[in-house]
C-alpha cells in the first residue's frame, strides 16, 4: 500500500493547473461517453449536528488508463472558527484488474483542485466575453482561492478582482491573498453581496450555505455564474438563468437548489447542457448573451479518481509517499 501525504500531494500539484484542467477535462468527456460508473454519493449525517457531513462517493473511470475508488471527504463547517479546514478528505485507490486497495492519498487538494478546475472549464466555455476583465468571489475560503487560480490560468485577461464574505476580516484576508497571488491585479472587497454580484460579469460563490439565500437581480446581463457551494441560489433564479450541470442525476439531490427547482417544476427541462457534452462538442446548447448562466456542478467522483491516478503514478515515479509492506494478506494466506 502506498499512502501519499499532503506535503507530496501539494509538490505534485504546485504549478499545474493546464495539466489539471486537461485530467479534469478527459474525466468530463469519458464521463459523458459513458465510460465511467458512478454511482450516487452516499451521506453520512448526524442526528445533533446538521451541517456537519462525511460524503462517499465510489468511481470507475475507463478509457486507456483505468482507475477505480473512494473519496471520503468531510464538510464541518465548525471548523473554520476554530483555526481548520471545514474540509477534509481522503483517496483510496483500488487496482481495476484484483480489486487490491493500491494507494491511500490525502485529498483535500485534490478534492480543491479538481472543483476549480471545472469550474475555470465552464467559465472558458461560458463566457460572452472575449477577454473578461474581471470575477466575482463570493466566499473567501479555499475554493475559492483555488477557483481564481485557475480562472486566472484559463482566462489570463483576468485583471480584476472583488471578494465578498459575511466575515470582513476573512474577506481582508483573503483579498490580501489574491493580491500576492496575482500582483497586477486589482483587488478591491465588496461590503455587500450584491455589490460583488454586480462588479463583473463573471462570479464564483463557493459559500457554507445550506438553504437558498441569493437571488441574481444584481448580476450583470449575460454574466456567468460558478455555482460551486450548489445551496445559495432561489429556486426562481435558477429557473430564470440558462444551467449547465455536470451530471444532473446526481446534482438534483440533496437539497440542492438544483434539486429544490426540480421539485418545485417537477422536471428538469430547466438544466440546459451538460459540460462533458460542451467540451465534446455534442450539445446544440447556445448561449443568450442577454441571461445569466449558471455551472452547478456536483463534484463527480471520477474527477477525484482520474487526479489522484496522475498523483499516485507522479508519487511513484518521484519515488514520493511511504510504501507499507504487509498492509494486504500474502497471496495463498488463510485466515
């Protein structure tokens, strides 16, 4: 068994957002080609705590390098006040030709990275701008962090930037942060939430919301919306704008606004393209200039698994991780 920290995990994906995008970007249209198994996540909440929850989700991505897993990956949202990571996660790889259990990764990274990266996907593919100026961040915390970076390497006209938070000493922070992050733009913080919605045409809100909170009266016409934290949106936002999902069997659950506007309708002829058909460039979607379009995209498992594939073979090759011998019976042992 080969158990990869986060100190190896980071090395490996310093510096790589083309590259993670490309992975992110393969998964998505093997995905849509129907080359992979997912199934749906599974929940695990509890009783005396509704926010807190460790979500499963279980993969298989084909195409000519297999990999098959598990992600587990805990969302405490108390945890942000007591100096942590509301997120934490973790990989297990298992060989697609045995079923072993191949390699243990640390994932919260993985688990950042890979959302930002589809999120700067769609944005690439959603834009009504040729060369947009600036984004939106509203929810000043890891994701998004990792949503400007890699909007910033997908879109390098990025030279703008405002951030909103309910905590203005959090949004201080993280303005400072994006300021070193990219020193030639400009970083100003928002004092309301529609201030930020309406200061460029493309946002990011990846918040800890759990209920519908925010409507887009304030955006800007045809601006796009990255709708990572999936519970911020009215129901009649998301029927007024054009949606784009990544799987909407598996983002009309959970109480996502998504899912509350399936409800609502009873159907989903509100959600108007898939990405993997986007990239694939099999979808008659067009984009109305003159509306808002919001990415909602779930976070599929298979996009942790095709990552932490690459990390696990960079790992191997670098020689990187701690390799546990005697994790797994001998072959012949009984009992």
């Amino acid at each position: 068994m080969l158990i990869i920290g986060h100190r190896e995990v980071r090395d490996i994906l310093d510096g790589q957002e083309h590259r993670i995008m490309s992975l992110v970007s393969e998964a998505y249209r093997l995905h849509d080609e129907g080359r992979t198994a997912l199934p749906h996540s599974v929940f695990l909440r509890f009783p005396d705590a509704p926010r807190d929850r460790i979500i499963g989700l279980p993969g298989y991505v084909g195409g000519d390098e297999p990999v098959a897993g598990m992600k587990w990956i805990a969302s405490f949202p108390g945890n942000v006040a007591r100096g942590l990571e509301r997120a934490s996660a973790a990989i297990a790889l298992n060989s697609t030709t045995d079923g072993r259990p191949e390699a243990w990764v640390e994932a919260s990274l993985i688990s950042a990275k890979r959302t930002a990266a589809s999120a700067a996907l769609a944005a690439g593919l959603l834009v009504t701008e040729s060369e947009p100026r600036g984004i939106a961040l509203l929810g000043c915390g890891p994701i998004n962090r990792e949503v400007l970076r890699f909007t910033k390497a997908r879109l390098p006209s990025l030279t703008e930037v405002t951030v909103f938070d309910l905590d203005p000493e959090r949004a201080a922070a993280f303005a400072a942060e994006a300021q070193a992050m990219l020193p030639d733009a400009t970083v100003t913080v928002a004092e309301r939430a529609e201030d930020a919605l309406g200061a460029h045409a493309l946002v990011a809100l990846a918040t800890t919301a759990g209920v519908p909170h925010m409507g887009l009266s304030a955006c800007r016409p045809g601006a796009t919306v990255l709708h990572v934290s999936l519970r911020d949106l009215t129901v009649e936002s998301v029927l007024g704008a054009q949606n784009v999902v990544d799987d909407a069997d598996h983002v009309c659950r959970e109480s996502t606004s998504l899912h509350l506007a399936e409800q609502a309708t009873g159907g989903r002829d509100f959600v108007d393209a898939h990405i993997g058909a986007l990239l694939r460039g099999t979808s008659d979607f067009r984009r109305d200039p003159a509306r808002v379009a919001v990415f909602s995209p779930f976070g599929l498992g298979v996009l942790d698994l095709a990552l932490t594939r690459w990390v696990r073979d960079e790992a191997r090759s670098r020689e990187l991780g701690v390799l546990v011998e005697g994790f797994l019976p001998e072959p012949g042992h009984q009992g």
